[in-house]
C-alpha cells in the first residue's frame, strides 16, 4: 500500500462487524460510530431492508452488466434524485465516487462554456483525481501545481482573515460579492465555466458559508452566464437537517449537484444531476462501466427509501441541537478555538494552548481520547486541528447524548493535560 495512505490512531483498529449506530474492531472491543466511514455508512450497520435488497439482486445472478443495457434499479433511481433534485428537467449520470461525480459535472459545465476556466472556493475539497484536485482550494490535499483547468478562488469559509474579522453576515456576504466581481472583472474572461462549491466543507473542517452567500454569488453568475455546480457528497439527503440538499440553506437552485458517499450505505455508487439540456450536451460517447451497476442501485434505493419513510431529515434537524449544544461550551477551554455544526454535522477546532495556532497534535490526541470512551470521530481542517463528526442519520436521542459526553470529557481530558 502506497505511503500516503495514513491510518488513524497510534495502534490502528480493524472494523470487522457492525449493527446499529456501533462498530465492532479485531479485538472485540466495540464503538459507537461517529464518523460513519467519512459520512458514508448513512443509515447505520447491518440494515435489514438494505440488506435484503443486495441479497434479492444477488440471488438474480447478475451483479453487472454495465450502462449498454437497461438498468430497471438504475432507472428508479435516476427518477427519485431528479425528482428530489428540484432542478427543472433534471437528469441524472451515475458514477462509482464522488470525485467521479465532480470530474463528470465540470466537464459538463467545461462543454456548455466551451471554457476551461472555473471558479472554487478557498478550503475547499472536491476528490483526488487530476481535475478534482486542481478545483480543491485545499494545499493539504493538493499534489501537484499542474492543471487541467484554469482556477480562480472565491472567499466564503475564512471570516477570521484580518479583512473580514469581526464582519456579520450581511457585511460578509457584502465584502465576498464584492471580491467575486472584482476577480470576474480583473482575472476571468467572459465565458468562464462554472463554479464548483460545498455548502459546508467537508474536509475543510465542516466550515461553511453563510447561508446566502451562495445565492448572492448566484446572482453574480446568472449575469454572465456562468454555471452552479453544488458538491452534496457530504452534505445530501437530509444531513443538515434544514434542507434535504445542503445547497437548500442558501435558498437556491444550482444547475447541476453532484452526490456519493452515504446515497449506497456502504455501497459505491456516485453522480451527478443536472439540467437536462446540460447533461444532454456533451457530444461524444458516453458509458460507465461500474457506475450505477445493480447491486449498487439496490442498494442504494433501498437506502433512500429509508431516509423518506423514517425522515431522517427531520431526525437531523432534532439531534442536532442535543449534540451542538452540549459542544459549544468547549469553546472556552485554551485548547479549543472554536464549535461549529450544522444539522448532524459537527466540528471542533483545537489549538495550541499558548498561541492559539492550529494543533493537529491535541486533534490527534483527541482521537486517541475518544477511542478509549467507546466512540470513534474523525478530523481534518486546513490545519489537521479540526475534530469532525458526522454520525448516521438513524441516530438515537441517546446515543446523541452518549456520544456528545464522550467527546466533551474526551477534549477536556485533553485540555487538562496540555495546560
């Protein structure tokens, strides 16, 4: 395995077993699941109704035949997200990842513009492939300076820069358009592409824009014929819990959002809906071989299904508070810079004690913390300092309160030991 691939913890764990909301590792110890396999293990472990949906497409015989055939699973997939999407005339192109789905939505976006010009958001992270990292406005994840696209960044995520410090939301959102104008009129020619955005960065530290901005920008871009593409691999059905898209919290409609991740519980499966007359533009052959194959589909309806007839939505937006709430007094401890969430999405930034600079240190340490509690999170950041936490939307009032408690006594016990 390439030495890139990091692990979490001084001694990694194997996840061998799962049921529910927890995870159990080679050593039988067992952890209640905070991070959901980066958000993708949506609905939880060893669902009946997913299950059984794989195993009726397995007992068929046939786990692939690729998009040259029709795909009846694929097809009833493809109109539920349309219909969800709320895009006029949507259709949808099924991938096997979310970086998968951005690469398809900025070639769709490259194609209508006939321009390699594309704009992102600073902080951002939209997948690891060529084009993918080129739009990521993250230099943690970015490997190299060579470039398929040509990238201009926007602000959105950074109000404790030196020039927006102390801004509310208004004055922001005023200050971002304002430098969205000016990079328009100083650096990007006049068929520009698209822009690519996460309502809340998912790598980036679940830091997100003001709910606003992005329609503000929208505004700015339906000027000059520039499209919207909303990255929802992170934050799509339901999981901010006031919106069913991410992109709901700003009040708009892109043109195209690209979606993974939790969609297949566990299963790969990716894409991309857009405007039909979008998606419908490229001019050459298309065929996924993977993307969309029936075991995934099943899969993946029988997940959404369980998201609308639970509405998990709606559980989002209840827990949400009962976790928040309980973090948000960490914010006065020296090590902690800062607690932000949006439905079940959470985040904490820990900093060094002395300079209050970003410590991936104490994040780590942290881990190590919560681990010994039972519970199992994540982190990431700009910085590496940021704690994330994204638990399946099927969790439980208490295990919303348990896994709060562990965290707060873990990043106490932390803070303790680094005064």
């Amino acid at each position: 395995m390439p030495s890139w691939l990091s692990l979490y913890y001084d001694e990694p764990i194997e996840i061998t077993g799962g049921k529910g909301n927890r995870v159990t590792d080679a050593a039988g110890e067992t952890y209640l699941d905070f991070f959901a396999g980066i958000l993708t293990n949506m609905i939880g472990y060893d669902v009946a109704e997913v299950r059984e949906a794989v195993e009726r497409q397995l007992a068929k015989g046939v786990v692939h035949t690729s998009t040259l055939y029709l795909l009846r699973g694929q097809v009833e997939l493809a109109e539920k997200i349309a219909r969800l999407s709320g895009i006029p005339g949507a259709k949808v192109f099924f991938t096997n990842s979310g970086t998968e789905a951005n690469e398809t939505a900025l070639l769709l976006a490259t194609v209508a513009r006939r321009s390699d010009e594309v704009l992102a958001m600073r902080g951002s992270y939209h997948g690891r492939s060529f084009g993918t990292i080129a739009v990521t406005g993250n230099k943690g994840w970015k490997n190299s300076s060579l470039s398929p696209l040509n990238v201009h960044y926007l602000h959105g995520t950074d109000r404790e820069l030196p020039a927006f410090r102390g801004m509310d939301d208004a004055a922001y959102i005023e200050a971002c358009v304002a430098d969205l104008r000016d990079v328009l009129a100083t650096a990007v020619t006049d068929d520009a592409a698209c822009l690519i955005a996460e309502p809340v960065q998912g790598v980036g530290g679940f830091t997100m824009a003001p709910d606003g901005l992005l329609a503000a920008y929208k505004e700015v871009l339906d000027e000059h014929g520039i499209l919207f593409i909303s990255d929802e691999v992170q934050t799509g059905w339901g999981r901010t819990g006031s919106s069913f898209w991410g992109i709901g919290n700003h009040g708009v409609v892109p043109d195209a959002l690209t979606f993974a991740k939790g969609i297949g519980n566990g299963f790969a499966i990716g894409g991309v809906v857009a405007r039909g007359d979008l998606m419908d533009g490229l001019t050459a052959n298309g065929v996924s071989t993977f993307g969309g194959n029936p075991v995934s589909t099943a899969a993946a309806n029988a997940t959404l299904d369980y998201v609308l007839d639970h509405d998990l939505q709606a559980n989002a937006a209840r827990l949400g508070p009962v976790v928040l709430d309980g973090l948000t007094p960490l914010a006065s401890l020296p090590t902690v810079g800062g607690v932000r969430g949006k439905g079940l999405m959470f985040a904490v930034d820990m900093v060094d004690p002395g300079t209050g600079a970003p410590s991936p240190k104490l994040a780590g340490a942290v881990l190590e913390e919560t681990r010994r509690r039972g519970l199992l999170i994540g982190k990431g950041g700009l910085r590496g300092n940021v704690l994330r936490m994204a638990p399946p939307l099927t969790l439980t009032e208490e295990e919303a309160r348990e896994g709060r408690d562990a965290l707060v006594e873990a990043v106490r016990a932390v803070d303790a030991a680094a005064r």
